[in-house]
C-alpha cells in the first residue's frame, strides 16, 4: 500500500505540534493540546501541520483552522470561518474580516466542544466539496 506523499511530513509537524504544547507548559499549552484532540476526533484524517515559523496547521483537502498561542489566549483561525454555520457563536475574534473567523480562548474558559467538532466537521465539508467540482458563487 502506497504511503500517501507528506505523511513524513505529517509526522514531524505532529512532533512539532507536540513540542510547542509541552514548551508552553502552561493553561496555553493544555487548551492547545485539548482542542487538538477535539480536532482529531471530529476528523480522525485530519493531517497535521508546521508553517509560517512555526504555526500548528489542521487541513483536509485545504486548512482546517491554525492553533496559534498569545500570552493571554489561545487563538484558533479557521481558514474559511465565515462561511461556517456557527448557532453556538464560538467565533468571537477575527469577525470584520471577509473569510476567516477565530476563537479566542482565555485562561480558565471552556469551549463547547460538541459546537466545536461541529465547525471542524464543517470546515471538512467545505473544503472537499470545493475540491471534486468546480466551485459556483451560489448563496444558500
């Protein structure tokens, strides 16, 4: 069976991933490591991956969303947010740009976590569907 390209690279980012939560150390690095997890069981094919110097990435047929660590909140961008359905109201940052949308997590917070493997879920969707067909600007 043929390994499918960038599962090395899958790997080492994983790694990565890995480090920067236990560097962390901190609430960031649990809040990291927690909605990781929630990543992956929305989407057990999820690949993971390190870019711009060292930035967590989740993508499916494109990017998922980022995980990106401040000094008082966790930041998760997902790349394609505003096109999401969001009942819970999870996105709470990033809401004035055109495409993406965020959710800031600040020490001691909880996020919805059914809410949020939803938007992972989502997220899922939309990127394989832009994939097999040629996209039409159609608005639902």
């Amino acid at each position: 069976m043929m390994k499918k390209s960038g599962a090395s690279r899958g790997q080492s980012a994983s790694k990565l991933i890995s480090k920067r939560i236990g560097e962390l150390g901190d609430w960031r690095g649990e809040t990291l490591g927690r909605m990781r997890q929630l990543i992956k069981e929305a989407d057990p094919d999820v690949v993971e991956e390190w870019k711009w110097m060292g930035t967590p990435v989740w993508s499916h047929d494109g990017i998922i969303c980022t995980g990106e660590s401040y000094k008082n909140v966790v930041k998760l961008t997902f790349a394609k947010g505003a096109s999401l359905k969001d009942p819970a109201r999870l996105f709470n940052s990033s809401l004035d740009g055109n495409v993406r949308r965020a959710i800031d997590i600040h020490e001691g917070e909880d996020v919805d976590e059914s809410a949020f493997k939803a938007l992972v879920r989502q997220a899922v969707a939309l990127n394989s569907s832009g994939k097999s067909k040629p996209s039409k600007k159609t608005k639902s």
